[in-house]
C-alpha cells in the first residue's frame, strides 16, 4: 500500500476539508453568538474541556465523512462514486443547517424541529428555506473559490490519521456540561458516572444553596412562621401600595427576603405589584434594565411580558423605552411585540360570541319570583343538607327543579343583573356607579324583550328601589310598572321594608288586573341579614316565614288559575351570606358556595322531575328568550336551555364584588380561581377548558369596560381613584346615626368607595358595631353603663337614635360589604375596671369574621388603645394601621406589619410629612399617611397640597365634589 500517495487540490477531498475548515470557524462564531451568556459564567478550564467536547463531536463527524469521501474517489464506478459523495454533501449540509440554527434560533438543529416547522408552514416559512438553500449556494461559491487560491497537498497517511484519530477522539466518555441550568450546545455521551466530576463550579454553588437551605431547615417552627408572615405581608403591601414597591426597587429588605425554605420572593412580590398597574415596569424600566435572578437571569424581559400578559397595549405604548435593550445577545423588542400581537389575534368580539335562533314562541304569562338566599343547602329536594324550605320542596314537585344551579354572583345586585340582563357581572374596578347603573347586555333585558313580544312588565318590591339605584336598573332592563308602595298596614321590618306576605299580596293584585300578557318580576327579602321577621328574628324564623308564605302565595295562584295559561320561575340570588359547613364543603367542594334553589311550574312542563344538569343564572335569562321569543332572537351561543335542556356548557361562573377575579364551577364540585385580567387559572384547572373559558371572560370583561369609557380597571386598593382615598369615617351620618346601616347606605349613594366603622366588645365577648365605650346614639337608658359592662341581650334592647336595632358585627359584615370595596375596621376598647377584655381574642374574633367574608385583602385593622394597636401591628394575615394622636409614637412603625399611619390632620405638617418619608415598618415597606376627621374643603385643600392622599371625613359628599374640581 502506497502510504505516500498525495490528495492533491482540486479534487473533492481537499474542498470537503476546506468545507469543514471553514463550517469549525463559523459554528465558533455561532456559539460564541447564541451561547456567549453561558461561556461567561465559566472558568478558563472549564472553556477549554468545552472546546475539547465540541472538537469531539464534530471531529468524529468530519473523520466519518472524510473516509466516505476518499473511499468514493478510488471507486472506478461513476454511479456509486457520485452517491457516496452525494451522502457526504447531505453530511455537509447537516453541520451547516446547525450553524444557521444557533445563529437564529439559538438552540440547535434538529429533524423534530424541522419537522414541526414545515407541519406549521405558513408563507414566511419558505422564504427561511429559500433563504437557506441562496445561504448553501453562497458557502458553497467561498469554498469553490479558496479552492482555487489555496495551493495544497496531504497523504493518504495523513488522511487516515484523520480518521483514525476522530474515532478515537469519540470513544473519550466527556459528559454533558451544564451551566446554571442551561445546556450547552454539545452531545452527551455513556459513561454516566464521570459526569459529576465535569459539572464545572455549579457543585459548588448547589453546595452553598444547600448549605443555605441546610440552615433554613433548622429553623424553629416560630421561625418558619414568622417567615411566612413576613412574605405574606410583602404580598399584601405590593397590592395596596404597587407604586412604592417599584419607585424604590432594589429594595434591601425586599432583595435579602426568604421564605422558609430559603427561597427569594422579590419576583413574585413585582409581578403582583404588576397585577394591579401593569404600566409601572415600563415606567421604572432603567432599575431593571442589568437586575438578575439569584440564578443570575435577567428578570426584566419576564417582567415585561407579565405586564403585557395583562394590557397588549403597552408593548407598542412603551416601545420606545424598550426598543434597544438587548439580553441573551437579542433584542427584547421583537419577542415583545410578537406576544402582544399574539394576545390581539386570540381576541374576537364579545359580540361575536352570540347566534340567532329561532324563538318558540310559547305566549304563556311570566312570573319571575327572585327568593331571597335561597340556597341549595338548605333544600332537600335540591340535595341539601337541611330543610329548611319543606312547603317550597314540596311546591316544586309540581315542576322541574334543577339540582346544579349556580349564582353568577354573591349578592341580590348580581342575582339580578345576571337572570334579567343575562350579563355575568363583573368586577370593573373602582367606580361612581353602582352595579346596577354599569352593565350592558348584548341584548334586550328581559322586560324588553316582553314589551317587544306584546306583554305588559311589572316588577314588585317591599324594599325601597332607591337602594344601590335599583330604580334606575328596573326600568333600564324594561319593567314599566314599579310597585314599591301602598302595602296596606304591614308592619316593616328589614331594611324598614314590609314582609314577604304583603309582597305576594301587592302581586296578587296585579294579576287580577291583567287583561292582555304580563312578565311580573319580584324581589323576597324577608330573609335577608340582618334576620328581622313577623316569626322572629333568626335565621330558622326568617326562613320558615319566607317558605310559608311562598306556600300561600302559590296557593293563590292556583284559585285565580293561573297555571292555566302561565309560567312561574323561582330562583334564589344567590347563597346565604353565611360560611360553608364542613359536610356541604365535603358533599360539594367549593362549588357549594355558590349554589342556589331554582325551579319551574307551568302548563308544558312536566311534574315531578329532577334536572341534574348544570346551569346558572344567566341561562334562565336566553332559555326565556328562547322559549318566549317570535321569530329570530339573539342569545348567547354558550348557553344552556332549562326548558330543552340543552347543554352547551359544562361549567358555571361566580364572580365577585370587589376583585377582577371568578370561581369556575362544574357540576361534580370541580372549581379552579380565574384572574381575568391575566387569563390564567389557578389550581384545579385541570378539570376545565382554561384558555376558553378565560378568554371568553376576558372578552366579557372587555364589553362591559368598553361601554362605559370611565370606568377604571384599577383595584380599589390601588389607590387610582380619588373618591377611593376618602374615607367615610363611620357612613355618612349628616341625617342619620353613625355606624348605622342607613349611614353606610347612605355613603355608598354618595359615591363612597371606603367605609370606616367602629367595633366594640360586649360583656359577654360578643363584637357589635358600635362605638363604644358607652352607648352613644342609642335610646339606652344604662348611659352611664359601659358597653363591655353589658350582656349583647342586654344591649340588643336599645336601639340606634334613627330606630335601627344594635347588631354583631358578624351579621352586620356580609351586608357591608356588598356596599363598598375597602373597610377601616377601629376595634374600641374600655379602661374600665370592671371590664375584663381578652384583647387577643378580641382581635382574633374580628379577623376570623373578615376571613369568614373573604375581605383579608379589603379590610385595614386600627385601634385607638395602644396596646391593641401594637398587637395589630404584630399580626400576620391582616392588613394594619398604627393609630396614633402624637407623632412621638411614630417609633412603633418600625415595630410592625403597618401599612397606614392614622393620625389627626392637624398632626400634618411640611416638617412631620419629612419625618414620615424615614419611617418604614419591620419590613422596609414605606407608610401610607391618613389623616382624619377632615370636614372642610380649606382643610382638605391643604393636606392635598402636603401629599396627603387619603382622608377620613364626616362630610363625605362635600369632599367628593370638591376632589372634582
């Protein structure tokens, strides 16, 4: 064998090796390129056993070839010679479509990438292959024309020792490196065991977390919990205070967190603050612009895309600020913008949701009966617990009743805008309006759509409709006739409203005077909290009245047949206001909290029978449309049908008042929490379509905010609006008593978006809403008996100057909170000696009632009693204020979880707004100021001037019109 023999240039050999020469250069480049984060954080050793991997891998590819190319050019035969250089081009080309690949994508080739881009092919993809096959023909003219430059030769020897050398190259087990968990571009090989020896420093670094972690896991469990707390507190402060969190980030205090695993938060504590104002990371985008991860990731690309996971329109709003920053090698502008387009592509229309359909027109008269917390729980029939509804159970036996009924809400305002607007109200963010005055259906309200089909409409009422602006929403909907009034001599009794017999009675009459097709709508309210009926004045009295009386009312209907050629629906508004028990919870997960009693009775429809299928309010709301409309009516496509029983939706919604979030519900009890602004679900959704049904959400959220321009996203504790920052320091009692229903009432008519209200503690342990120590404005005659000197049975005999009754605070709560979004609870206490006050538990009872109504992120804790105070402030799970008369007390700030500092306003001043700005609580978060009682516009006018946001007043309404101007 002539081992001499020389390759001279020009043959196919030499340009394969050129080829190769210069696809090493370039595939250099590219790492150096695409990977060049990642060398970085690597030692010189480590580099260069890098380096030997990648020679390894590619060196065993280039022997391979280069053993194909010099066997085919001692072959005779044309044919085989040409297919075997063919195979090392289709090689060749392989190394190259990895150096574009590193070059563009970043990553390496592979066929299943490959793959899947020609699957997904669209009309860019071939012009990137277009693009590919111009790039060969190029690289393949650079090394035709070296070629032709470079002058020359190498023997077989050497050729073999190229081969020789790359194979056994390949048999040297160099494991995969991985650094700070991203992989480098190399292959990973056998010999498993020696790839902990080659895991660069990052063992080193696993073993200092470890230590760290190590040393978190020895903490005591007071530790651990103290840990938590603090956590918790970052969380709930980011949400009332967002602005804060990012005019002072690097925050120390925030940076150097852990949770009690050692873990940082700081992340997680700025996308929260992002939930509520998702424009403040483009605003402060210098401070993140070189921030990084404990891993050493940059955070503000993330940062960015949670931003415009929520509001796409910033990515074009803000580009300017962002265009040129570059990470990992890249500009960050384009991936931006791609999301926040791909976000506009998965929207359509609210509108776009909705069909036509042909209507049955069943001409039957229509009695809509709305049975006030009427829940699923309390009916055996409907498979509850209780039965407490044995009449009603027994009337719906002549019906179908329907077993999986859900509330698109918690309270009568939202019972009502769901089942006579088929509208899922929403949370829309701080606002004048009530919820009556701002929704829009899609379509007609119901008493609309009855006027259009040749029906006369009713709606009747014991309570007044000035309430929340019923008034307004009754006729808006299209009930011409209101009766509100004229119930005989009833005696009143919740909300001075008259009971549930002169409602049906006030009914009764109107059907008697019907001479064409009537809709009649109606409101129970007998057992609404605070419990007050002709039985008596809990809840099983209030509730065996409204089930009796219903009982006579249908009896009535019957002699005057009414069955004959009508239809009676019943639905309750919504769930109790009370907490699930543990056997409802266990029977019906979480979606038991919104279950409600529903039925129907009518000539078509069958006696006797039970329909298991899911359904919510809204659905009664397009079933009527179908089963009453004349030709075509629109409806939501996405409805279920109660008369048909056609499902086209296997889940249900609840939203709430004060939070832009919703429960999902199935009928099995499956529930998962959807935070609509984001599009996302939490736990449990699994069991749900998430992206259909968020996005169906989404687009609902978006209609209604799109009808009313002025209505802001922002959560109320954002602190956007500038009624949300007055306070109405007890209601508004200018023609009432404080601290009374009506007073609160009051507030909430007068645009009112936070309350402060006073709590104080009985003899016997017993929270009541009132001020305290004595009772003040009531018709006691004890005056001179202090409230914690007296049993609640006792104090329940006075009554409030305006004639309202003395109530718990834990009855009194689930009606507050209907009114407004954010409350300022005072816990009173007494220096009586006589007087033996836990004031731990007096604490903890109030907390457990402001769990209990789901307002831990609503509510802020404060007391007058130092002691108190101080304990507030120390904890965890609540949202605190440091009460104070005299600046000197400003050091228990740094003591506590306080968010706010209230004071009286005369304490403001340019030298003690100075002092504030210093003082931060235990966990460096800066305070909020609140000044109080301010009831005069050159006041208020003054303390706006210092930087005084929120104020506490008696003159509500005055303020307000001033903050106008």
């Amino acid at each position: 064998m002539n081992w001499v023999h020389k390759i001279r240039q020009n043959t196919f050999v030499s340009y394969l090796l050129l080829a190769f020469g210069v696809l090493f250069a370039l595939k250099w480049g590219a790492i150096l390129y695409a990977y060049g984060y990642l060398l970085d954080q690597m030692q010189w050793r480590w580099i260069g056993y890098f380096v030997l991997e990648v020679v390894q891998g590619d060196g065993f590819l280039i022997g391979i070839l280069l053993a194909m190319a010099y066997y085919a050019q001692t072959l005779e035969k044309k044919t085989a010679k040409v297919g075997i250089q063919t195979l090392v081009v289709l090689g060749l080309l392989l190394v190259f479509s990895d150096v574009v690949a590193m070059f563009v994508y970043q990553q390496r080739f592979s066929f299943v990438q490959m793959s899947g881009m020609i699957a997904n092919a669209d009309s860019i993809i071939w012009l990137y292959l277009l693009g590919f096959v111009l790039g060969v023909g190029i690289f393949m003219s650079i090394i035709w024309l070296i070629g032709k430059w470079i002058k020359f030769s190498l023997t077989k020897m050497a050729v073999w020792i190229l081969v020789g050398g790359a194979v056994v190259l390949k048999l040297i087990p160099l494991p995969i490196l991985q650094v700070s968990g991203g992989e480098l571009p190399v292959e990973n090989v056998f010999a498993q065991w020696f790839k902990e020896y080659y895991q660069l420093n990052l063992a080193e670094q696993k073993d200092k977390k470890s230590e760290e972690r190590s040393d978190f896991l020895a903490l005591s469990t007071g530790e651990k919990t103290e840990l938590g707390e603090k956590k918790q507190a970052w969380y709930r402060y980011a949400k009332v205070n967002p602005e804060s969190i990012f005019e002072q980030f690097p925050q120390k205090e925030l940076i150097d967190a852990r949770d009690d695993q050692g873990d940082p938060y700081f992340l997680q504590v700025l996308e929260l603050a992002l939930s509520v104002k998702p424009e403040l990371v483009f605003e402060h985008i210098d401070a993140f612009k070189d921030w990084k991860d404990n891993n050493g990731k940059p955070i503000l690309k993330q940062l960015l895309e949670f931003a415009i996971a929520q509001k796409p329109q910033l990515a074009y709003d803000y580009l300017s600020h962002y265009e040129e920053i570059v990470e990992s090698n890249e500009k960050i502008a384009k991936s931006l913008l791609e999301k926040a387009t791909q976000l506009y592509e998965n929207k359509m229309n609210f509108q776009d949701l909705f069909t036509r359909i042909k209507g049955r027109n069943n001409k039957k008269n229509l009695i809509l009966v709305f049975y006030e917390s009427a829940s699923a729980v309390d009916s055996k029939r409907t498979g509850g617990l209780h039965d407490k509804f044995p009449q009603t159970d027994k009337i719906a036996r002549e019906g179908r009743m329907f077993t999986n009924m859900f509330a698109n809400g918690v309270t009568s305002e939202m019972g009502h805008i769901s089942t006579l607007m088929g509208v899922e109200p929403q949370f829309l963010g701080t606002s004048l309006k009530t919820g009556y005055e701002r929704f829009t259906g899609v379509v007609d309200g119901l008493g609309q759509f009855f006027k259009k089909q040749g029906y006369n409409t009713h709606f009747v009422s014991t309570a007044s409709l000035d309430f929340l602006n019923q008034r307004y929403f009754l006729k808006k909907v299209g009930f011409d006739n209101l009766w509100e009034k004229d119930f005989g001599d009833w005696k009143t009794y919740t909300f001075n409203a008259f009971p549930d017999e002169a409602l049906y009675d006030k009914t009764m009459d109107v059907v008697r005077s019907q001479t064409g097709s009537y809709f009649i709508g109606l409101q129970t309210i007998s057992s609404h909290t605070p419990y007050s009926s002709p039985y008596g004045n809990t809840a099983d009295d209030a509730f065996r009245y409204m089930d009796e009386s219903f009982a006579k009312f249908y009896i009535q209907l019957k002699k005057e047949r009414f069955f004959d050629n009508g239809m009676l629906v019943v639905v309750g508004d919504h769930r109790k206001m009370t907490p699930m028990e543990p056997e409802e919870y266990k029977k019906r997960g979480a979606s038991a909290d919104a279950r409600i009693m529903a039925f129907v009775i009518g000539s078509g429809i069958e006696a006797g029978e039970i329909d298991p299928n899911l359904y919510q309010q809204t659905d009664i709301f397009y079933s009527l449309l179908k089963e009453f409309g004349t030709g075509d009516v629109k409806v939501l496509e996405q409805s279920n049908d109660i008369f048909t029983k056609e499902i086209k939706r296997n889940w249900a919604i609840r939203n709430f008042s004060v939070q832009p979030k919703s429960t999902v519900l199935n009928a099995s009890g499956a529930s998962a929490s959807l935070d609509i602004p984001a599009k996302m679900m939490s736990t449990g959704k699994e069991s749900f379509d998430e992206k259909g049904i968020a996005n169906y959400m989404y687009l609902g959220l978006k209609y209604q905010k799109d009808q009313s321009p002025e209505e802001s996203g922002s959560s109320i504790l954002s602190g956007d609006q500038t009624l949300a920052k007055l306070i109405a320091h007890r209601g508004d009692h200018t023609e009432t008593t404080e601290n009374s229903m009506a007073a609160f009432i009051a507030a909430a008519r007068v645009g009112a978006k936070a309350l402060e209200l006073d709590v104080s503690l009985t003899k016997d342990n017993k929270v009541v809403v009132i001020h305290g120590p004595y009772p003040y404005n009531t018709d006691c005659k004890q005056r001179n008996k202090e409230i914690c000197e007296m049993t609640y049975e006792e104090l329940r005999k006075c009554k409030l100057t305006n004639g309202e009754d003395i109530f718990l605070f834990q009855d009194r709560l689930p009606k507050i909170k209907t009114l407004t979004s954010l409350f300022f609870i005072d816990l009173k206490t007494s220096n009586n000696a006589k007087c033996s006050q836990d004031k731990v538990k007096y604490l903890d009872q109030v907390k457990q009632i402001v769990e209990e109504n789901q307002l831990s992120e609503n509510a802020i804790f404060s007391s007058g009693d130092p002691e108190l105070g101080e304990k507030i402030g120390q904890t965890g799970g609540i949202l605190s204020a440091l009460d104070i008369d005299d600046k000197t007390a400003l050091h228990m700030v740094s003591g506590g979880n306080y968010i706010y500092v209230m004071t009286p306003y005369r304490l403001f001043t340019q030298q003690f707004m100075q002092e504030l700005k210093g003082v931060k609580n235990r966990y460096g978060q800066s305070i909020i100021p609140i000044a109080y009682t301010v009831n005069d516009v050159f006041t208020y006018r003054r303390l706006k001037q210092l930087g005084i946001e929120y104020m506490m007043t008696d003159t509500f309404k005055t303020l307000a019109e001033e903050s106008k101007k």
